[in-house]
C-alpha cells in the first residue's frame, strides 16, 4: 500500500516567529569604514560568500584633482556567514577605493549610487571638459551605466532626466528598477530641494520628471530609497505634523506606496522611529535605550538591508569621528510568511488510486534555514515569518520517518523554497508538497494444512486440537450426536493426532502472531487492523448415513446439525445463508425462515455437494471460534485489539477439495480435510478493499478505487475490471431470528464503518448437556456490540481562490461598520470572518472576492481606492487564499 500525501485545508493561526525574535542590536560603523571626512550613502549587496558595502566618501586619495569638494565611492566587505553571528555593523573590512580609470567621469567628483540588476546609476559632477557643457562646475548630474555581456557600458548622463541649471542627485530605482526617483532643486517643486521621479518606457528611455505628490514640502527632502520591504524612505527637515520645518534637522521618515496614474508613488509618511515603534509592538520586540534611528542632528540616506532585518543610515550626529558617518542597525521584522501545504493521496500497491490527493493540515513538519541552520518545527497548512532573500529546506521526518511507514518526497527528493524579497509588508509564499508515502509491508502470515494430518474429524465441524476434542468426547457422551451420523470419530487416533496439531497451530499461527502484535502497541496501535481470513474444505465424500459407525446405531440414516445457528455468509445468487440447528445437512434447498415453509428460499452452489459445502462453511467458522479462543488465552495485546474492535474476520468454505482429489484421487482423503488461514495486516483505507479469494490470492476490489484526473494512474500499471467476490465478516449484533455471525456482504464504501467481529463464546466441558436438552433449549451466549472504529471520513472537496484582505479589527462593530462602508462603495462579496490564534483571542477579519488567480484579485484592486479610503486604511488590501 502506498501513501502520497501531496498539502488545502488550513486554519489561520496566529502568526508565530520561525526562530526566535532577535535583540535590536546595531550602531555606527568602526574606523575600517567611517572616517573623520563625509561618508555616507551606504548600499549594501548580498554575495554567497561575501556581501559588500558600497558608500561614497571624501577621504583623501591619490591623484585626485585638487578641488574643493572631492568625493569617491568606496567599498567594504565581509563574509555573508557574519549575518547570522554578528551584529550589522561589525565584521566590516577595509575600505577599497572603486578606480574606474577607463571612465572619463574618473576624475569628477561622485556623489550616492543605485543598483540593479541592468545598471548603476550614479550622481557626479557635470563634465565640464566638452564644448556643449553648461552651468556651473559644482552642479551634479545623473549617470549610468548598462550591463552588457562584456560588463558595463562608460558611464553616460541621463541627459532626459537632468536639469542644466540645477542640482540632480541621489538617486534611487524602485525594485523594479523601472522607476527612478533623484533630488533635485530645479524649478517646479514644492520648494527647495525635492524628490522627483522618471519612468523607462519600453524603448528604454527615460520619461520627463515629475515631482513627487504627497511627500515634496517647502522644506527640504533627501536621499530616497525604494526599501526591500515594500515601503519607501526618504529624510526631510519638514515636521509633517507640525506643517512647518522642524527645529531638529533631518529625520528619516517611511511611506507607503499607492498607484498614481498608473505608478507606484509614496503616500502617508511617518516619522522612522514611530514606525520602528509600531512595528516592535506589532512582533513583540523591545527597543534598546540606546539604539535610536532619528537623532537631534541631520539623519539622512536610509537604506533596508536586502532581506529586511537592517537598515543603514548617515547621520552626523556626535561621535569619535568628525562629519557625517555611516550607523547601521536591527529592524523588527517586516512579515513575510511562509506557508507548507501536504497533500495526500493513497494508492494500492499496484499503483492505482484509492483516496485522490488530499490536503492535510496540521502535520509536523521541520525547516531549516541554509545559511544559518537553524532549525525549526513547524505544522502543515498553518503560517511562519521568515526571512527574504533566504532558502529554507522543509523536512518532512517529524511524519515521513513513523515505523509503520517507508516514505519519499514526490519530484524532487528535498523540498526547498527561496523566500524571495516581498512585495509589500506582509507577503505569503505557499509551497505545496507532494509525498509518496509507502506502508512497511508487515508479511502476513499463512497456514494451508497440507500435510496428512486429519485437521477435522469426519463429518466434524470444530478443528482437531486438544480443547476440541476434549469437548468433542463429552459431547459424544452426552448423546450430543445421536442425530448425527454423518460424524465419525472411528478412522484415527484423533487424540493422539490432537497434540500434533496443537503443536503446528503453535508454531506455525500462534507464534508467529505473537511476535507481530506488538507493533500494534509500539507504533501503530490506532492505525492498524487484523484481518484473519479462513477458508474451509471437505473430502471427496458427501455425507455419510450413519453406517460406518455401529456405536452409535441411533445416528444411523440421521443428517442433522446439532450445533448453534449461525449465519454463513451468502449463497451463490446473494441470499443470506444460515445453518440453523437442527437442519438436515443433506438438504440442498431450504426456507431462510424456518418457520415459514412458503418464504424464500435458499440454494447452494453445486446443488450442496451432498452436505460439503456447509461442512466447509462451518469448519471456517468454528476454526475461527477457536483461534479466537485461543488467541485470547495467549496475547493480552490480542485481546486488547479484539475487544477494541480492530480484528476483522473473512470465513468462507469451498466444499469438496477439488484440487487435492485431482492430485491423490482418494475419496477418503484426510488431507482434504484442511483448512486455510491467512492473517493478514492493513490500514483503515484497505479494509474494504482487500480479499483473499479461493486458493490464497490477495485481491483489491478494484470497484473500490477511486481515480483523481489530476492525478492519474501510471500508464505500466493495469486497472483490471472489478472483481465480483463478496467480503465476509463476523460482526452483526444478535437478530431476533436466530442467525449467527457469518456473513458475506458487498464491499464497503471508504466512509462506512466496517463491522467487527462479535465475542463468539466456545462450547466449555462443564457446560455439555444431552442431545435433548440441547435440541429443546439452543441459547446462544451474550455477544456485545462490537465498539466504534474511528474510520475517516471521505475527503471533501475543498474550493479555494483568492480573496482581498483589507484589516483585522478587535472587535466586531468595528469590523461591521466598515464592511457596511465597503458595500456602499460597491465593493462585492464583503465578509467578516471570526478569527481565534493560538491563544484563544478572538479577532475580526474585513474581506472581500473570491477570485480564481491571484492576477485577478490584483486587478480588483486598482477600483477600490475610494473604498480603501472611505473605511481609513493607509495601505491597499492584500491578497490571500
């Protein structure tokens, strides 16, 4: 049996850490980068073996030309392991000077620098040296330089973006690197110096400036950066809330973004330190005294670390060093959360598909961060803050490694996932896993009594062991078969031959049992069953008349079963089979109600066989009733299993030994007197699938399968047509009518719950009484209710899609309330969803749409900025399934 489980069934919790918060640790940068000249603008790169440190500096160099402000850009690296055990500003190596001695921009000052993946724009000072130049030796341009195969190009202006007559610098590209955003004092702004920004058509080239709506004041803003956490940054002498220039020089402030004619462009800005604020309160962090991000003297050049847990700034507040120097610092994590969906699916050894792929939640699962190691347990379906820009492997031993399984991951054998940088504040990545999951086969265990013991006494129903035939010759003295003269206990010495077969029961059933049981109990106790399948046979010979055994001249001419009724299954067209005592065994048709000779009535395959096919029925029925017995006596664990209801009982007789006549040609065969027993051990999903048909052949009904389009069965592997054969069971409580425990039905359905079997009480010596009184009074003893068995369900299908998330209120008025404003902005498909976390704290959720992509929830955003703004939201919805 095999088991894939492929991960969409989940329940929003509350979001936990992956690893443990770390402590907001940082300060500025030691003597190897900073000096006591101007440094500032750092821009840092992630390397697999180092990362490096761009900044630009006036520190002296050689060969510089002698002018008054002179700047170069520098850098510092150090091993990207120092990520994980070093605080960001340390570590730091020292400064390098970049020489670009082919560039004729060499010998020109160089201000701030941004990086992409196609280029590095960059502010110098204006080339005086040509004839068509203009302005003033100390205004600054914008300069690129584009990838090509063979490296960069020489650095160009981008004369369609810079102003002859004004000052462009620092400049910064979106993580698109499609939109570029530069200082400029040039006319048309809000005053002073303010944040402008170009767009690359598709030809490449850059549109007209504009200046930037909702930021520019008549103050001064600086340096602005696109954050890798999806929010803008920028530094300003203006105080937002006080409207007027503040009295503490420049402060870093943060934005968020918002569509404007079709451009990402920064809205709502923030003070950086009543953001980083809010954000520690939001994951649980505590801010140092010591670590401050603004500061009473200019703070500027801010810029988020590639995977969001640092920023580094300039500032010139009081230090060791003179001028402006580069400080560098923790943040509390932005939320980008990683999601891990299982999804299961059962196939039968063959390969052919008995529960289609099925998603799984709360399955326990490990992931371990590549570059630290750090590891960390986490569950299926449920959401965990990562880091960006970082790979995480996902192990799947905490299920995949359980005893009773052998398991593989489906495709690739290790499951990893590059947490990439995200998209806005709080990003998802949901990775789905398919995993082939193998069941440990546990062989069964089978019995064909083919030797020459006579495993049954002539015409005899019970099996020849000691316990048997002890109570076999009390009822014989009793007068138990004066009626019936088809036993014959005269051919052997069957209590002699009573301890051989005990012996053989032993060795070759009871033992072997015991050693497997107590898998049950170490490891799969609550999974597993035991199905015990017998079939039954006679001799050649039908029924005799009683002639062969003059001691007991009262049977003689007499057919009659004396035992308990019992149910036996099913005849060949489906009629409900019961032996009921006193029966004439030679009888081949009979009413199922014996007490109505005009009902229905019941026919045997081969016409009875002169009586040998109920004979072969009762013998797998009452070998049953003392294997049970037995088992019981030797195995606590046995009789654990049983009375919980996790022993299953298959019981069939063939009649006439039709094999063994052709090989031995006896018509008084013992060894056709034999019995066949296979013990075998399956899971819930097998129990309604699995038989054992005549001969031994384990057979999966294949009427039972259940194919899934979206994941087919492998083309090697033949679905045969259903087989036809009937699944027996001991398990229905008593009837008023009188019939007894074995029963073929029709093949179960997954969901339903299997029957098991019922506490068939054995025939005791003392309770032996004579044929009469047995004839007179037929009691049978109590037999419970057999216990539930937990089988699961059939899987629901379960409709995902996308959704558009707008906020989580604490209270359901206020979620309401805004879902109200939604509606009447025509917003559709508004819910509120109760939330409980980990912890029980209930919350509101304020969502809308079902969409089929995640394209389609993002194009319904662009129409809801009226509404977003209505209900007072600061960032447009986000998206989730």
């Amino acid at each position: 049996m095999k088991k894939i489980i492929s991960i969409l069934i989940f329940i929003p919790l509350l979001c936990t850490y992956l690893f443990a918060s770390e402590e907001l640790t940082g300060g500025i940068l030691d003597d190897k980068v900073n000096s006591d000249h101007e440094d500032y603008g750092a821009y840092l790169i992630f390397g697999e073996v180092n990362d490096t440190l761009f900044f630009t500096s006036s520190r002296p160099v050689k060969n510089r030309r002698p002018i008054a402000m002179a700047a170069e850009i520098f850098f510092s690296v150090r091993p990207a392991a120092d990520r994980m055990t070093k605080p960001i500003n340390k570590g730091w190596g020292k400064a390098q000077r970049i020489v670009t001695e082919a560039s004729r921009i060499a010998q020109f000052t160089r201000g701030s620098q941004a990086l992409s993946s196609d280029r590095i724009i960059f502010a110098a000072e204006r080339d005086m040296s040509t004839e068509n130049a203009s302005g003033t030796s100390y205004l600054f341009d914008l300069w690129q330089m584009t990838k090509r195969q063979d490296g960069f190009s020489l650095p160009e202006p981008i004369d369609e973006v810079n102003d002859v007559d004004a000052w462009d610098s620092q400049p910064a590209l979106s993580t698109d690197g499609k939109t570029l955003f530069f200082i400029s004092n040039r006319e048309g702004g809000s005053g002073g110096l303010d944040i402008w920004y170009s767009v690359r058509d598709a030809s490449g080239k850059w549109t007209a400036p504009l200046p930037v709506p909702n930021i520019n004041t008549p103050g001064d803003e600086f340096s602005p950066h696109c954050g890798t956490d999806g929010r803008f940054y920028f530094s300003t002498n203006w105080d937002y809330e006080q409207n007027e220039k503040g009295d503490r020089g420049k402060d870093i402030y943060r934005a968020d973004y918002n569509t404007i004619n079709g451009v990402q462009l920064p809205v709502n800005p923030i003070n950086l330190d009543d953001a980083i604020r809010k954000d520690a309160e939001t994951y649980g962090l505590a801010i140092p005294g010591d670590i401050y991000y603004n500061s009473e003297a200019d703070d500027e050049f801010p810029f988020i670390t590639p995977d969001r847990t640092g920023i580094f700034i300039t500032s010139n507040r009081e230090s060791s060093y003179d001028k402006r120097d580069i400080y560098a610092f923790k943040l509390p994590k932005s939320r980008i959360m990683l999601r891990v969906l299982v999804r299961e699916k059962i196939l039968d050894a063959n390969g052919n598909v008995l529960v289609p792929a099925t998603l799984k939640s709360g399955l326990p699962l490990n992931i371990v961060d590549e570059a630290s190691g750090v590891s960390k347990d986490i569950l299926s379906g449920e959401n965990y803050d990562v880091d960006a820009d970082r790979t995480y492997r996902i192990e799947f031993t905490k299920f995949v490694e359980e005893e009773c399984y052998q398991n593989k991951i489906e495709g690739p054998h290790e499951m990893k996932v590059l947490a990439a940088r995200p998209w806005g504040p709080d990003t998802l990545y949901t990775v789905e896993a398919l995993i082939t999951r193998q069941k440990i086969e546990i062989p069964p265990i089978v019995f064909h009594s083919t030797d020459t013991l006579p495993y049954f006494i002539t015409g005899y129903w019970y099996p020849n062991t000691s316990k048997n035939i002890g109570i076999y010759r009390q009822r014989e003295a009793s007068g138990f078969f004066d009626e019936t003269g088809f036993v014959d206990s005269t051919g052997h010495d069957y209590d002699f031959i009573s301890g051989r077969i005990d012996d053989v029961f032993a060795e070759r059933i009871y033992k072997p049992l015991e050693e497997l049981l107590p898998a049950f109990q170490d490891f799969c106790q609550d999974t597993l069953f035991l199905k015990v399948t017998i079939h039954g046979y006679t001799d050649p010979r039908g029924l005799s008349a009683g002639n062969e055994h003059p001691y007991r001249p009262q049977s003689r001419y007499k057919r009659v079963y004396g035992d308990e009724t019992v149910e036996v299954g099913v005849d060949a067209k489906g009629s409900d089979l019961v032996i009921p005592n006193g029966i004439d065994m030679f009888k081949r048709k009979w009413p199922v109600d014996p007490n109505d000779k005009n009902g229905k009535w019941v026919s045997l395959p081969d016409e009875g066989e002169e009586g040998n096919v109920l004979l072969s029925k009762l013998r797998a029925y009452y070998t049953f009733v003392t294997f049970d017995r037995d088992m019981r006596e030797r195995s606590p664990i046995y009789s654990q299993l049983r009375d919980n209801g996790r022993v299953i009982l298959d019981a069939e007789g063939f009649g006439i030994d039709k094999d063994g006549y052709k090989e031995r040609n006896l018509r008084d065969d013992p060894q056709s007197r034999r019995i066949e027993i296979y013990v075998d051990i399956l899971r819930p999903e097998e129990i309604s699938t699995h038989k054992r048909i005549k001969g031994g052949t384990e057979l999966v009904m294949k009427s039972q399968l259940i194919q899934n389009e979206d994941t087919p069965v492998a083309p090697d592997k033949k679905v045969e047509a259903p087989e036809k054969k009937k699944v027996t069971e001991f398990n229905k409580p008593k009837k008023e009518e009188p019939k007894a425990t074995i029963k073929i039905k029709e093949p179960k359905k997954p969901e339903d719950e299997p029957k098991m079997l019922t506490n068939q009480k054995p025939v005791k010596l003392e309770e032996i009484k004579p044929a009469k009184e047995i004839k007179e009074n037929i009691s049978k003893p109590p037999r419970p209710l057999d216990p539930p068995v937990d089988i699961p369900e059939k899987p629901k299908k379960i409709d995902l899609c996308w959704s558009l998330h707008y906020n989580n209120y604490e209270e359901k008025k206020g979620a309401d309330d805004a879902a109200d404003i939604l509606r009447t902005h025509g917003v559709k498909d508004v819910r509120v969803e109760e939330y409980f976390d980990n912890f029980g704290t209930r919350s509101y959720r304020l969502r809308s749409g079902c969409y089929k992509t995640a394209n389609d929830a993002a194009a319904e955003i662009k129409n809801l900025r009226e509404a977003v703004n209505a209900i007072g939201l600061n960032s447009k919805p986000s998206i989730v399934r």
